[in-house]
C-alpha cells in the first residue's frame, strides 16, 4: 500500500464538530476498502489565502494515509460530491510524519506562554 498525506478545506458554516465528523466518515471509507489511517489533525478555522466559493475562511485538516490507490480514488470522488468540501489535496510521501504538524505546536506554545504568569519565569 502506498503512503499519503491529504489535506481537507471544509466549508465556515459548518460546526467544528460536523467537520470532524467528515474526517471520521472518511476515516470509516478507508478501512472499508482495507486502508489505514495513521493520524487525523483537525487544524480548526483558518483564513484562507484567497475566497473560495465566497468563504473567506475554512476548517482546516490533515490526515496521514496507508491506503490502496483505488481506496483514495473512492474518497477523492466522495469528496468531490460533497457540498460541505471548498478543496481537497492528497499528495503521496515516502513515509509517514506522525508527530505534532508545526501549526499545532506553534498552537500548543501560545497556550503554555497565556498559562505562566511572570512570577513563573523568577521562580525557574
């Protein structure tokens, strides 16, 4: 099986749980049709470069994939059907990147920095 990474621009409109639901359906598709999905990263509601479909902003998310080339045609042309979906990419890569993506621990570093107070930076 070949290895992927694919990339999910959903709709503003939708909720950020209705967008984690989609991730899930296609979680569910994959292993219908034997693949694999490694990892699912919702990046959440992010400004988009340019209007797509007069949205100005889209949830954001990324999926590390072991699938079969058919598998992900099938999710592709799901995708394509789907209302709720601005676009899509799914890019093949020689292996799999399971740690955090660089947008979550960027994320992840500005909510520690609001959580200490500057007593703490004396106290270290």
């Amino acid at each position: 099986m070949a290895l992927y990474e694919h990339v999910l621009i959903a709709r503003q409109d939708i909720s950020a749980q209705q967008a984690e639901a989609l991730n899930d359906q296609l979680k569910a598709l994959l292993e219908e049709q034997g693949g694999t999905v490694a990892k699912i990263e919702y990046w959440g509601l992010r400004n988009l470069a340019y209007r797509i479909k007069k949205n100005r902003k889209g949830h954001y998310s990324l999926l590390a994939i072991d699938a079969p080339a058919p598998a992900v045609k099938e999710m592709e042309r799901q995708l394509s059907i789907n209302e709720d979906v601005l676009r899509f990419g799914t890019f093949k890569v020689e292996e799999l990147d399971l740690e955090l993506s660089p947008i979550l621990a960027r994320r992840d570093r500005e909510r520690e920095r609001e959580r200490r107070t500057p007593y703490d930076d004396i106290m270290a």
